[in-house]
C-alpha cells in the first residue's frame, strides 16, 4: 500500500531543486579547497531534492497532522492547555528582547531586568509569596529548587533529623521524583474518602524526622482540600515546611493564596498557568517563590532594584546555589509578563472563576454517563471513571479515548492519578465557548452509548486519523528517529 504520508526523502526526484539563485560572480570559494583530501567525502550525500512547492506542501501538511490548541479542543487534565494569546508571542518576538545576549552587561538590559523584576513582583502577590526566583525551567524543576530549600532551611537550623518528604496518594509523579532527587524517603498520605489528605494518617506520620509535605491544591482530583489549614498546622507544628504545587493555579488566581493558606514555598507553571505554549517539550518556566524565612536559600542571581537601577544580587550566602544557566527561560516569562498585563487582575481571576465553570459544566453534562468517584463540585479540572462501562461492555478508558479522536478532540488524560481506577482527568479551561464544551460533552456521551450499541467500533477506534493504533510501548523502546534508505 502507498504510504499515504510520505516522508521528505520519499517524495525526492533527482535534478529537483527548491531554490533559484543567480550565477556566480566571483571565485567559487569552497571549504574543500582547504581541508586536506582525507577530509572530504568521496561522494555527495544523498538529500532530498524537491522542488519549492513540494518542500512547502510537506511540512504544511506535517504541522497538521499534529493536534495543538489552535487546532482544536484539549482537555489534557493537570496540563491547563489553555488557548495562548498571540499577542504573548509580538511581545517575546520583539528585537529588544530577543537580541539580548545573557552576557550583556546589566546596564545596557535595564528593560529585560525591569520586567523579569516585575514579574516576580506580580507572582509574589498571585502566590502570596515573599521572594521569587525565575530561574527553573519547568514545574519539576521548581519542585527540585524548591526541595533543596527546604533541605537549605533545615540544615542552617542544624536540624539534621529531617529525612522525609511527605507526599499524598494522588500527587503528580514528579513530585516524588523531586523528593528522592534532593535526597529525601518520601512517604506517601492516603486520601480520605472526600478526595483530600487523610488528615489522621497525616497525623501518625508527621514527626520530628519530616523535613516537608508537597502537595497540590487543588489536587490532580480538581478537589480543593477542605482542610487545608488543619493540614499546614499539623505540618508547621512539628516544625516541617510546605511545600504548594502551583500546576493547578489556574482554578484559584485571584480568589485565594498558597501564602494565605499556610505554605512556606511553592511553584507556579508559566507554560500552564500564564499561557505560553507548551506541549512540545518546553522552553517553560516553573518560578519558585517562598516566604521571608526561606528567602535567603534561593538560588542566586535573584534580580533586585535599588531605587534606581536593576541589578543581579548575587550576595546571598546561604543560597542554594544556581539551578540553572545565567536566569531561565527568558521569552516564556516575557509571554507570561504579557499575559499578566493584559488581563490585569480582575481578568485573571476571571480567568479562574471561568476554568472552574467550564469544568463542572461539563462534569454535569457527562455524569450520569461516568462513575464520580468523589460526588463534589471540582474545580478547574474533574476525574471521572467509565468503570461501569468497563464491566458492562468491556470498553476501556483507552478505547474512550481512541474514539474521541474521530471527534477532532484531543484526549484527557488517561490513568491518572493513580488512585482512580480507569481515571479520565478533564481540564476544558477557560478559553473555551459553551459550543465546544458542548461538542466535547456531546460526543462522550455518544462515546459511552457505543460502547453498548457497537463496542467493536471503539476497539477499533480511531478511523479517520493518518495511523490508527500504535504500538506505543514499542515506539518508546525501539524508536526509529531515524529515515534508512532501503536496500
Ligand atoms: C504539570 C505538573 C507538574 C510538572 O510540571 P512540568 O512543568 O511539566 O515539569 C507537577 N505537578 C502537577 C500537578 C502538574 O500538573
């Protein structure tokens, strides 16, 4: 069978060419007419040659067959692939910005400090933070910075018995994985039957030898912790830290603060939260901020102002150190800048207040189709479980989601978190119309009424994309990233 996306070395002719250039006037001046013969290859490399339209319409037709938000729908849970603005990206593609260099010296990128100074700015009082650094690349990696500075924190304190993180049931996985890379056993908290920390087990375990509890509110369930304060004084008085997961901010800017609520440091996720685009492996940004007590161990350089002039302060000698080359991911903060100043702060609680509709919007549209495991409003995201589908037809969340795929809609997430057995996290986001809030809920509807009338159809699921099922677990263990001409 003809493939019916061919690769740019298939749709090659000898002799095609994709540019016209004038002849040459002056001497050809080759690299081959200086390195020494040993060098040189003996014979051309085979590129592919392709006429102008041909090179045009191959990769125009690759971007397409990519699913991205400003193609369609994409509930992605604990991801917040909300739509992002594009006047984010005329601010980051700006000259002054984009042809700085991090050596420059500080006086001549007066404009860049003053934004990243006011960035901080802007997330402390989001956070409800004291100081923030801009320097991580991405949540995970603010959850590292901001494990080691617990781990600073203790250690200037020569409280050295502290060898636990906690961390509950239905954390993200990168939050155990911070934990462990900063050198600490973490422990795991059930959930309580209402979706939150089970606050007695919490209880039992917080001691003496707990450095921190990491968690997420609201959690990877899109529950808000109704206990929240007990939980960050159980924590404090034991004398342990906490730490906030700020990946799920976009349900509660504006409306209430990690700060307020009793954490120590936190994360915010620029790539998510602030709308920069993400989804393809980064650049991101994850800020860490932290309260007056923890300032001193931030990573250095955190960017001040005197008054006068911005500046890199580098005199902080129970920082932590650098956790990443010269400041961070310089144009996300600029698009999230851009984000933050153009909806203000009415907007941005808005932006929460309409995530958090959206979300159970469709959570009530959908739920007598799919098991709640937790019967509570969510917030900007909601897991729900076809578990009953799945006893009665056979029908998994995977197949679910392979059939949403004929609707043009990107999949939730599947099988996470882990405490929900068939799980299928929604995040809708704010950016969204009623309309296609209504498509997304019309067609799981429909989805879970095949599941009864034509199984097989969604076994088989999905039909109208370029490949069908994919042998995901071999594409990870034995990739080929690479085109081979065949024998
Ligand atoms: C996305 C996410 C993270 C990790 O953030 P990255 O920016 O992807 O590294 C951590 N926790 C939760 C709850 C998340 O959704």
């Amino acid at each position: 069978m003809k493939r019916l996306e061919p690769l740019i070395f298939e749709v090659s002719s000898p002799g095609r060419k994709a540019y016209s250039l004038p002849e040459l006037e002056v001497p050809n001046s080759c690299v081959c007419n200086f390195l020494p013969e040993s060098e040189l290859r003996k014979t051309a490399p085979e590129l592919p040659e392709v006429s102008e339209v041909d090179l045009v319409r191959h990769f125009t037709r690759l971007s397409q067959l990519n699913h991205g938000v400003d193609i369609g729908f994409y509930p992605l849970g604990s991801c917040t692939m909300k739509y992002n603005p594009k006047v984010n990206e005329e601010a980051a593609n700006l000259p002054g910005f984009t042809d700085i260099h991090p050596y420059a010296p500080v006086e001549t990128v007066q404009g860049a400090l003053e934004l990243m100074y006011n960035l901080q700015n802007y997330l402390c009082e989001i956070g409800g933070m004291d100081e923030m650094s801009l320097q991580p690349a991405a949540g995970a990696h603010g959850e590292l910075t901001g494990i080691h500075i617990i781990r600073a924190y203790h250690k200037s304190r020569n409280d050295h018995a502290r060898t636990k993180i906690l961390i509950p049931d239905s954390a993200h996985g990168t939050n155990p994985a911070s934990g462990v890379l900063a050198g600490f056993q973490t422990v795991q908290i059930p959930s309580d039957s209402r979706g939150g920390v089970d606050v007695e087990a919490l209880e039992k375990v917080m001691d003496e030898t707990v450095a921190g509890l990491m968690l997420t509110n609201p959690n990877t369930l899109g529950l808000f912790d109704e206990n929240i304060e007990k939980i960050t004084e159980i924590v404090h008085s034991k004398g342990g830290l906490l730490y906030y997961d700020g990946a799920n901010a976009n349900a509660i800017m504006g409306i209430c603060r990690p700060g307020d609520m009793g954490f120590d440091v936190m994360h915010f996720n620029l790539h998510k939260t602030f709308a920069t685009p993400h989804g393809g492996g980064g650049p991101g940004s994850g800020p860490v901020g932290v309260k007056k007590h923890l300032a001193p161990f931030l990573p250095v350089p955190v960017v001040k102002f005197d008054g006068q002039k911005y500046y890199l302060d580098y005199d902080r000698p129970q920082s932590i150190g650098r956790m990443k080359g010269f400041y961070g991911n310089f144009l996300v903060m600029v698009k999230a800048y851009a984000y933050i100043r153009s909806m203000g702060p009415d907007g941005l609680k808005a932006v929460s207040e309409n995530a958090v509709l959206n979300a159970n919007y469709v959570l009530r549209r959908i739920v007598d189709y799919y098991d709640l495991p937790y019967d509570r409003h969510c917030k900007h995201e909601f897991v729900v479980s076809p578990q009953r589908i799945k006893e009665e037809t056979g029908i998994h969340t995977m197949d679910i989601s392979k059939g949403l795929l004929d609707y043009g809609v990107h999949p939730p997430t599947n099988y996470f978190p882990l405490i929900v057995d068939e799980a299928i996290m929604v995040e809708p986001t704010e950016t969204e119309s009623k309309d296609s809030l209504d498509y997304f809920a019309d067609a799981l509807i429909e989805i879970a009424k095949l599941a009864y009338s034509d199984p097989e159809k969604l076994h088989q699921a999905p039909h109208t994309t370029v490949v069908g099922r994919l042998d995901e677990a071999g594409a990870a263990k034995n990739p080929r990233i690479r085109w081979q001409k065949e024998a």
